[in-house]
C-alpha cells in the first residue's frame, strides 16, 4: 500500500528535536503549579533524580539544570576543567564545533588552550587518536566529546575513548543529548565521566531541562577548581542543592513533573527495550533510505538519528514542506558549520522516544511520495516494502 496525502492530518514531529511528547506527560504539566521550596516539590525531585540514575546508568548524581542542553554542557565545560589548562575538543558536526565555541568564549576567563580535533562530518573519532594526544599533552584536564553528532547522524565510540581517557588525568565530558534514552550508554561501567542530555529528545519531554551526571572523577574535581567568572552554571551550587534533594534556584516546577512521568513511562516499557526499539526504527529507516537509492550521511550510523543526501534536484525547502503540509510529518535540515555546509543538501529524521512503528512507516512513505513528486525515480511502494517485514507490519 502507498500512503496518500491526508486532508486530515495527524501531526507527527519526526525532527531530532524538539520529539513528541505523551498525552500523559503534557497532563502532568497542566497539573496546577505548586511551590518549590515545599516537601511536595522535594519529594518530585528524589523521584526525578532516581529516576534519572536508572535511565543514565549511575549511582552518582544526576542534576537537573533549568536550560537547554547547550546550558547543561556549557555548564560542565567550565565547571570541570582546570583554569590554565588544555582541553581536547572533539568535533565531528554543528555540535561538537559548539563545544569548541563554548571554550574560545571562555579562552580569557578560564585560561583555556584548545586543542581541537576536527573530523569529517559523517565519520566517528579514533579513539587511538585521542590517546596519542594525551601522552603528548599531560595538562590536559578535559576531553570534549559528541556521542550521538544530531546535525550528521553519526555515532562514536564512547566506551573507547572513556577507557582512554580514565588512564589519564583528563576527565570525559560527553554529549549524550541524543543518545541517552535511546541508545546504550553505560555511565558508570563504561567510565564516563561526565554525561550530559536534554529534556527535548528521547526523554519525551518539551525543552527546558538540562541533566548532568557527575562521575567520582568530576565530583572530586568540582571541590578541586574553584570557580571563576560564572553563577548560574556553577555545578557546585546545583550538586550542593541536589544533595537536599533542592534547586539552588527557581526551576522549570512544571517540566520537573513531567519528566517523572515520561521517565516512569520508559522504565515501564523497560530501557533495554527501548533502545531496542529504537534500533528497530533506525534499522527499517536505513533500509528505507537505501531502497529508494538515497546515500546515507553517516559513515557510522546513530540510531537516535538517520540522514540522507537529496537527489540531485530536489528542493529542500519544498521537499520538506510538502512532507509537512501533505501528510503531517515534520522532518529536518541539514545544517551548515566549519566543518561541512550540509544546509539545503541533506534531510534528518527521528527515531527517539515517542515515536512508533507507524510514525515511521507514515513518515517513509511520506518522504516516497515526495521524491517521486519531485521527479526522483522511484518504484511506489518501495519504501514500504523494505520496511514492513522489519516493524512487523
């Protein structure tokens, strides 16, 4: 069966971010609003911050930081390194070249020297590489990296490079914005450091929540360095208050109720199978794309995210809006960096938390119909026909 445009059309947001949020969480958020410093709010807050141990895979803190991921992460960087030090910063895309952006602002204040490691967008960083570099340069005291790159689809060894780094000095700050919740990671087994996500993406959940967990290397660090230059982002005010089970400031109260509930809703369906799930998607999605002749972006395939080139004459911009205005689905762009200028080249989709085997199917053959609307030569149905055997439909 080929899908066909719709003129009732269910809304299905299939972008890396922001993901789809559950009825039952977008309840909880309608809840009336209630005070912080109560035992009420406190008692959200343990649960919260348990639960984020189980989804994150540690038995150290997990703080929850009013923000964005790119707060969470900024807030990391300059909380764990060293004022006078070098930090390795790994970019393989649009956000590991913001980490690095995040230290040149920082350069002054904190003494920071960078030694910046620039892979080409769409492959993964040897971690041979990084080790190689830290016998060179023992006063490295942070090393920088993306797990799942969102704006190449790309995916790295994390438990190889952690394993590097943990024979070093050096602590681990990984971004794990979109592969937490959706893809394995193993905080405290694989010796991460310090891990970072965001409320927006596999955690079912609108933006505003920012999450770090602190390893026994970073915690130690944090009453190491004293801070310098910043307030808000200090890790030692937000680790301090997470102890009483407290905010040092005023939080997001709203998000914090939901995200237990979007947390107690994946641990119920189980995180094993989850990411399981979540692997499914992507696996189909690949299959997909490869069916209909598409080039996968990524030499080494996320599976929160999976990115394909446009055929030659394809617009993205209408490409992208009739799949929007046709059959719902809301898909992304490519983005420009140092890098590579993958803006107008490339299209992303999700596979991160609340999204199912329909959404998928739909959003595939959405993408289909289009291309062969632009004049892509496709057999109809082929997308589906690749897919279906493999979401059991």
């Amino acid at each position: 069966m080929t899908i066909s445009p719709n003129t009732e059309l269910k809304q299905r947001l299939l972008t890396p971010g922001p993901t789809a949020v559950p009825d039952a969480v977008l309840q909880e958020m309608a809840q009336p609003i209630i005070h912080h410093r109560t035992k009420q709010f406190q008692a959200i807050y343990a649960e919260l911050s348990q639960r984020l141990q189980r989804v994150f895979r540690t038995a150290g803190p997990v703080l929850s930081i009013a923000g964005s991921g790119t707060t969470a992460y900024e807030a990391s960087q300059i909380s764990l390194i060293k004022p006078g030090s070098k930090a390795i910063t790994i970019a393989s895309g649009k956000f590991g070249e913001r980490w690095q952006d995040v230290y040149d602002q920082y350069a002054t204040t904190l003494g920071v020297e960078q030694i910046r490691v620039n892979v080409p967008w769409g492959e993964a960083v040897d971690p041979a590489q990084i080790q190689t570099l830290l016998s060179e340069n023992p006063d490295v005291s942070i090393v920088t990296v993306v797990h799942s790159e969102t704006s190449t689809a790309t995916v790295c060894d994390v438990k190889a490079l952690a394993t590097v780094v943990s024979q070093t000095d050096a602590l681990l700050l990984v971004d794990g914005i979109t592969s937490v919740g959706a893809m394995e990671v193993e905080m405290d087994a694989w010796g991460i450091d310090a891990l970072v996500t965001g409320s927006q993406k596999a955690l079912m959940l609108p933006p505003g929540l920012g999450y770090v967990g602190l390893g026994e290397r970073a915690v130690q660090r944090l009453s190491e360095v004293k801070p310098q230059g910043y307030y808000n982002l200090d890790l030692r005010r937000w680790l301090a208050s997470w102890k009483k089970n407290d905010v040092p400031f005023t939080p997001p109260v709203s998000l914090i109720r939901g995200q237990r509930v979007a947390l107690e809703m994946i641990e119920n369906v189980g995180l094993d199978a989850t990411i399981a799930r979540t692997r499914q998607l992507a696996d189909a999605g690949r299959a997909a794309f490869k069916a209909m002749g598409l080039t996968l972006i990524s030499k080494s395939p996320s599976d929160s995210v999976t990115g394909a080139y446009y055929p030659e004459g394809v617009d993205d911009s209408k490409f992208r809006g009739a799949v929007r205005d046709n059959f719902g689905v809301h898909i992304a762009g490519g983005q420009d960096g140092r890098g590579a200028k993958w803006k107008g080249k490339i299209f992303r989709i999700s596979h991160m938390g609340y999204v199912d085997a329909e959404d998928t199917m739909v959003c595939l053959g959405a993408i289909e119909a289009e291309l062969i609307a632009a004049g892509v030569a496709i057999e109809p149905g082929t997308a589906q026909s690749a897919v279906a055997p493999m979401l059991n439909e």
